[in-house]
C-alpha cells in the first residue's frame, strides 16, 4: 500500500527541513519526501503493480513526525472505569501522539517484568499506538523495596518512574539510580516532598487563601527537583524531571545542562496555559499534581521552552471519573486529561503568541522525547518508519469534551477556543486516526 501526502508543509527538524514537500509512504516506511513527487507516475506504477495508492492532499497543513508522550496514565489494569489502554490510544492517536509511555501507577503497579509484559501484550492487541511502558521504581510503589531493573528493562520498559509521587528515601533512591545508570535506563521523576506537601490541595497563594483551601508550596517541587539533580549527577543516571511546574526548578535545569548533565525536562499544556488566577470556582478540574502556579511561574516556563532549558512537552494525561471529579476540590483526585487537547494548546499559546517556533514545537513533541527513549523515532525521513501527524495549524474550534475518545472528560479547558486541529496520525504507515468533517 502507498499513501502520497500532497502539497503539505514538512516540519522535520531531524532532517533540517521545513517547508512544502511531498511524502511517500510504502507499507511501514518513508520511501520519499521531495520537493514533487509526481501522482500520474505513481498512479502508473500502482496501475501496473496492483498496489493500492491513496492521495492526501494536505496543503496549508503541518506534516509532521508523530508526537511522543512521555507521559501518561492509562489506568489498566485495574482502573479501567477510567481508561483503558485501548480508549487511552484512541484518544491519543486522536491527539495525534504516535507514541505513548503509561505511568506504573496502576493496580497492581507496573512493578514487575510480567507486569510489563501484560501492558505490552494487551497494547499489542489492542492500542492503535506505540505502547512503551514506564516501570515503577520500587515495588507496589511503596518506596521501600527496589524492583529488579535488569528483569523490568529486559521485558521492555522503557524508563522507571514513581510518579504519583516521590521516592523519599534518598538512600534507596540513590541505588535505583545507580542500578538505571549501570542498566541504562532513565528515570522520570516526579517532584514532591511528600512530608512537606501535607494535605494540600492547589498552589499556596492568593486563590488557596481566597477559597479556603490548602496550599502547596512551590518548595514542594523545588526541594526534590534540587535533590534528584544532585543526585543524578553523583550517580551518572539520565534523568528526566516530569511535570516542571516553578521557576525555580526550571532555574535548576537550567543550572544541571550548564554543567554538561544528561538531565532533561518537561513541562504539561495546562502548566504553561493556566495560572492559579484562572481558578474561577471550587471546580476540581483545576486540581492537579504538581498544581497550577503563580502567573510569574508560567511565564518562566514559557521562556524555559523558548530558550530550550525545558525539552519536551508531554501531557501527564490523567483521566479520572466524573464522579471522582465532581467532588469537592478537597477530596477529589489529582489529575487532567490531555492528550486530545496538547496539540491545540501548543498552538495557541505558544506558537501563536510568539514562545514557539512549528520546529521547536516538533522537537518538544517529538524529536527529543525520541531521544530520551533512544528510539528510532522522531523524524518523517526517507527509511524512517511511517509515524506522522497532519494538522491544520489555523483550525479554530471549541474544546469540546464530549467528542473526546477518552473515557476521562475532566478538562478544565471545555468550552475554550482555541486554534490547531489534528487531521490524520498515521502509526506504521496506517492510519490510526482520521477527523470526520
Ligand atoms: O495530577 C496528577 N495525576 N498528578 C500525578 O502525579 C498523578 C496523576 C494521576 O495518576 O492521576
Ligand atoms: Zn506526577
Ligand atoms: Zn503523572
């Protein structure tokens, strides 16, 4: 089969080139990205070999390597009224993520390799995208007994995590460190003192003040930020830092790249789209982990993204309940969804105001999430396997939660317009998604 995406525009920083090319796919892979590939001749060659040739015309619209998220939470097994890993993909080849990388924060945890090898079987039979798990980092994440990473890395997880949560205590964490530096796996990190954090609920400021609430400090974050980098550095480990939510830590990463560090970082849509002042009511879909900063925060992680100290943007999609959710802000869980409304966010808050250039939007998305993972991903060239987004970057429409694919609606962004819409993801030259006119 050869798909021939006409007339699109190419963002391909891999290759250097971005403008208007023609892409072939044949079967799995890119067969050819030129300035003109000519239909009739193709048309010909089908004609005479029997092959299926479908034509896209994707003109005024972004062709692009697909997108890569480090970080999601597909809730299976064990959670599954939530998500499950087969509406998880859906709703993130919807997004237009080709790749997704699950947190072990399910039930039980991705602790184990026959665990991995579970989430690996059922994505394997029923996900429309890359499935990469992320294991846990010590048992049931109970944080006092380490997994076995040489078993966890062998049966395919592609980085070890405790998200949810921090491992807080520093000796163990060091030896997890130094076991994933010697197996070479990364560990992405989730930054919260646990002893600090208390019982809080949004950021400590104005608004946790305004509506008598608790608050979480920005310390929370930065305490831990400041140890897993001292940390990462004395045990040679890679590290990536989830979620970066302060100026601070975004400071802090800064500092760790200067000095040469194989540490990266990413930040979620919500964290640089909304402050602590867009919390209007007691609405739960404005609750979070890490939560909604200060205006000045947002504005520091903007520029962190522009200047290239933070490296990738991922959603840290966490669908929950509308029963969950419809608790009070005190007792509901943490957690969004993101991946059907990241590309649009990206859009209209970064690139259209200036932080973002479609190049580094593709490296933030791609590229370099292709990178930390060490997989053959991330570029739409000739001989690559055929994961690719088109989207039509002047889009307007309103978010609307109801035409999500995932099972999770809990968005504080329903009813928001926004600009970039996802038109088709393609996963090993097949295409996984396409949007109904
Ligand atoms: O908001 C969050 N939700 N933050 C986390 O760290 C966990 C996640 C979840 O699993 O729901
Ligand atoms: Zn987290
Ligand atoms: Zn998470």
């Amino acid at each position: 089969m050869l798909t021939l995406i006409k007339n699109g525009y190419v963002i391909d920083p891999a290759s250097g080139r971005e403008g208007r090319y023609d892409v072939l796919i044949d079967g799995e892979r890119i067969s050819r990205v030129e300035a003109d590939i000519s239909e009739e001749v193709l048309q010909q060659q089908a004609k005479e070999t029997g092959e299926q040739l479908d034509v896209i015309d994707a003109v005024n619209q972004y062709v692009m390597p697909g997108f890569i998220d480090l970080h999601v939470h597909l809730r299976e097994p064990g959670f599954e009224y939530k998500e499950t890993i087969a509406t998880g993909a859906k709703a993130a080849a919807a997004g237009g993520w080709t790749t997704i990388c699950p947190m072990p924060n399910t039930r039980p945890a991705t602790d184990s390799a026959d665990m991995i090898r579970l989430v690996l079987s059922r994505a394997e039979q029923e996900a429309a995208v890359n499935i990469l798990p992320v294991g846990a980092v010590t048992l049931g994440q109970a944080g006092s007994e380490l997994v076995n990473i040489k078993e966890l890395k062998a049966a395919g997880a592609v980085a070890l995590s405790e998200d949810g949560k921090s491992v807080m205590d520093t000796a163990l964490y060091m030896e997890a460190m130094r076991q994933a530096a010697y197996y070479q796996i990364p560990i992405f990190a989730h930054c919260e003192d646990k002893s600090l954090v208390g019982t809080g609920v949004i950021n400590a400021g104005k608004k946790a003040k305004e509506l008598g609430l608790i608050g979480i400090s920005n310390a929370v974050e930065d305490i831990i930020t400041a140890r897993d980098i001292l940390m990462a550095k004395e045990s040679g480990v890679q590290l990536h830092l989830c979620h970066i939510s302060t100026r601070d830590s975004a400071k802090m990463l800064a500092l760790a790249k200067e000095e040469g560090l194989p540490i990266t970082g990413e930040v979620c849509p919500h964290h640089f789209t909304l402050s602590e002042e867009d919390i209007t009511s007691v609405d739960s879909n404005y609750k979070m982990n890490p939560p909604l900063r200060k205006p000045e925060d947002v504005e520091a992680l903007k520029k962190a993204l522009q200047e290239d100290v933070i490296d990738v943007i991922a959603t840290d999609h966490a669908p929950h309940s509308a029963e969950e959710k419809a608790k009070s802000m005190g007792e509901a869980p943490f957690g969004i969804v993101g991946s059907e409304t990241a590309f649009a966010l990206v859009i209209t808050e970064l690139i259209e105001k200036g932080y973002l250039t479609p190049t580094q939007m593709v490296e933030k998305m791609s590229l370099n999430p292709a990178r930390i993972l060490g997989i053959d991903r991330g570029s739409i060239d000739v001989g690559m396997v055929a994961d690719l987004v088109i989207a039509d970057p002047t889009a307007e429409y309103t978010i609307d939660k109801n035409s999500f694919y995932s099972k999770g609606k809990n968005t504080p962004f329903h009813g928001r317009k926004v600009r970039g819409r996802i038109i088709s993801t393609f996963v090993a030259g097949r295409r996984v998604y396409h949007k109904q006119a």
